[in-house]
C-alpha cells in the first residue's frame, strides 16, 4: 500500500512537471512578446520617419541605413577593436566598481564611526557631477584604458554602496535574533541571514551600474581615445555621418539591455526563494 502510495505520488509530480514545463515556457513567451513587438514597431516607425517625413540622412539615419553602416564598420575590422577596447574599459571598471562598492557598503553598514566618516564624502561624490572629471582623469593618466576605467568605477561605485547598505540595514532583526539564539556567530548571520535579505538591493545597484558605467566609457572617450565606441561616435558626428553615430548608440542600447538582461537572469537564479 505504501509503495502504491509512493507510485502514486511520483507519477503525480513527474505529470506536474511535465505540465509546468510548458506553462513556463507560455509565462516566459508571454513576457517577452510585448517587450519584442514595441521594439519591432517602434523600428518600423522609424524607418517610416526617416524615410517619408524627415528624408535626409544628415538629420536623421533609418534603422535599414544603420544596420548597412555597421555591417560596412564590421567588415572593415574597426567596430570589433572599437567593441572589444570599450568592452575591456567597461568590465575592468565596473568589477573594481561592484568589488569596492559592496564592500564598503558592508563596512558601512557595521559600523557606524566609518558611517560617520564616509558619509559625507560619498554624499558629496554622488551628488557632484563626475563626467565633468573626465578631462581631469585624462590630463592625470593619459588617453589610454586607464583613465577610461577610473571614470567607470566613480560612476558606478555609489549606487552599489548605497543599495548594499541599504538592503543590509533593512534584514528582519527578529530573524537575526532568533538566528543568534540557536548559538549562530557573527559570520553565519552574515552570510546565512543579512547577505540574502540584502541580495536584491544589491542587485538592483549593480544594474543601475551598467547604464552609468557604459555613460562613463563613453563621454570619457569623447574627451580623448585611441579607440572605443565613444571615439567612433566623435568621429561620426564630427563627419557628419549619422548612419554611423547611431550604430555606435545602438550597439551601446543593445549592451545595455543585454546585460541587464543577464544580471536579471542571475538573479532569478540565485533569489529563487522569493517566487
């Protein structure tokens, strides 16, 4: 009876999954089919624009325009070097940048005299508006990967201090007490208790990074670069050439969607427990 009983229980959950594969798959169609089809009209509108009421190339470039003007870079090897100098810009900034930023949230959000201290100064920082740094970090370190990363870690270091602490501070005291009273160490608090409750908020500072990350690699290669999308967008605006300098922001976008796309994956992944 027992073992039927089991029989029973497996086929049950082998014929839930089974169903819930698909039902996931429609939820997920589902998702992205609205997302999917603004996309394709908007470009459809403007190709219609760009074709029928602006009709000029100097003003305005349509999307067929664009995609020819970087098929036309790609084929010519300029848009992979350019791609690949600010690709390794943005990553060497933005690790050091999420690396520092949650540490010093952490730092931030246990001791209060190192609040007190670093307060001010991340306030101050966050607030001023550091793009007008760029030609500092340039004049300091030079044309080259440096000064690029440096602009990338001021632009995405605050957001990620600021969720990290912010989501630490906010972990259920209640919890955290209950935990200790089981003979629980600071460190298993830590890592067991306030690090997941604070998960989300860090999440959501390292994808506020990425917009203000890919910026920082841009403007600080409009001031000065060997190479880069930055510098291909100067080049473009400085020639004219709007085919071009919308491929380079498209390419930006279409970085930007995906890795945000990427970290929301992730953390789906990792904070399954809050579905």
């Amino acid at each position: 009876m027992a073992m039927q009983m089991f029989s029973m229980t497996g086929t049950s959950r082998s014929r839930g999954q089974s169903i819930s594969a698909p039902l996931r798959l429609r939820q997920w169609l589902g998702r992205i089919s609205w997302g999917v089809g603004s996309v394709v009209a908007g470009l459809l509108i403007w190709e219609f624009i760009s074709r029928y009421v602006v009709a000029s190339s100097l003003f305005l470039a349509g999307p067929s325009q664009i995609f020819v003007a970087a098929m036309q870079l790609a084929m010519d090897g300029e848009l992979w070097n350019d791609i690949q100098v600010s690709a390794i810009e943005f990553v060497g900034g933005y690790l050091i940048a999420s690396a520092a930023g949650i540490a010093i949230g952490v730092v931030l959000s246990n001791s209060k005299v190192a609040k007190q201290i670093l307060q001010p100064w991340i306030s101050g920082l966050y607030a001023t508006p550091t793009i007008a740094l760029a030609p500092l970090f340039i004049l300091w370190l030079g044309v080259g990967v440096s000064s690029k990363i440096i602009m990338v870690v001021t632009l995405v270091i605050f957001p990620v201090i600021i969720n990290t602490e912010a989501g630490l501070r906010t972990t259920n005291l209640q919890l955290v007490e209950m935990v200790r009273s089981f003979g629980a160490t600071g460190r298993q608090v830590f890592l067991r208790v306030s690090l997941p409750s604070a998960l989300p908020f860090i999440f959501a500072g390292l994808k506020l990074g990425i917009g203000r990350g890919l910026m920082g690699v841009v403007v600080a290669e409009l001031f000065g670069s060997r190479a880069g999308i930055g510098q291909l967008i100067s080049q473009a605006a400085d020639s004219f050439n709007m085919p071009q300098l919308f491929a380079g922001v498209i390419i930006l976008a279409i970085a930007g969607v995906g890795l945000t796309a990427g970290f929301g994956w992730l953390e789906t992944q990792l904070l399954h427990w809050r579905d």
